[in-house]
C-alpha cells in the first residue's frame, strides 16, 4: 500500500488528537460547532443566501476531492435547512457538534488503540 502524504493541517490535526483528552475533544466539538453555525448560518446565511454560504462551509473544511466538497456542501445545506425549520439555531449546533464528536471520537479511538495507526487517503 502506497503511503500517502498527508497536508500540514491534517497531519497537526492528528497529533493534536493523539495528546488530547476525551474531555478536551468534547469542548473543541461543541465549540467549533457552535461557532460554525453562528457565523455560517447565523452570520453569512442572511447576508449572502443558502449557496454561497453552504460554498463557503465547504470550503472553509478545506475538501481534498470532489465528493469532500460535495458531502460538505450538502452538510452545509442541511444545517441550512435545520434552521429554517426550527427557526433558531439550537438544532444545528448541537447537530454540528455531534457530527463532529463522532467523526474525531472515532479518529480519537483509532489514534488512542494504535498511537503509530497510519491514516491513509484522509
């Protein structure tokens, strides 16, 4: 299996996970959800419309292919959508955070099992 070299960014994302606590991963997920959806849905949403914004929320996640950027997009639409139906914001916040806290909870379980586990095609 080809090595694959990670992007600056990702590989400081993986060690950071490596040397943090459950307790800390939780903060950081609940808020950088919080803050995402505040200023993407609550900010940016009014000022520039549902496209533009879910472009931006995909972008500012930094896709490395075409369907990254399609997933991110889609989850910037939904969360779009979330907000429209519940009028507020409460919904895709906490949506956001638990998205997030499954994604780095299971990095967080891989890295934390195999601290040397290669991550391939991230």
């Amino acid at each position: 299996v080809k090595e694959v070299k990670l992007p600056g960014y990702l590989e400081r994302l993986i060690n950071a996970i490596k040397k943090t606590t459950p307790l800390e991963l939780f903060v950081t997920c609940v808020s950088v959800g919080f803050v995402e959806e505040i200023a993407f849905r609550g900010v940016l949403l009014p000022l520039i419309g549902v496209v533009p914004s879910a472009l931006l929320f995909g972008a500012a996640h930094r896709p490395r292919m075409a369907f990254h950027w399609l997933v991110l997009c889609s989850m910037g639409a939904l969360f779009t959508l979330e907000l429209r139906l519940t009028g507020g914001l409460l919904v895709p916040i906490v949506h956001h955070a638990l998205h997030d806290l499954w994604a780095l909870g299971l990095l967080f379980a891989v890295l934390r099992a195999d601290p040397d586990q290669k991550i391939d095609g991230m």
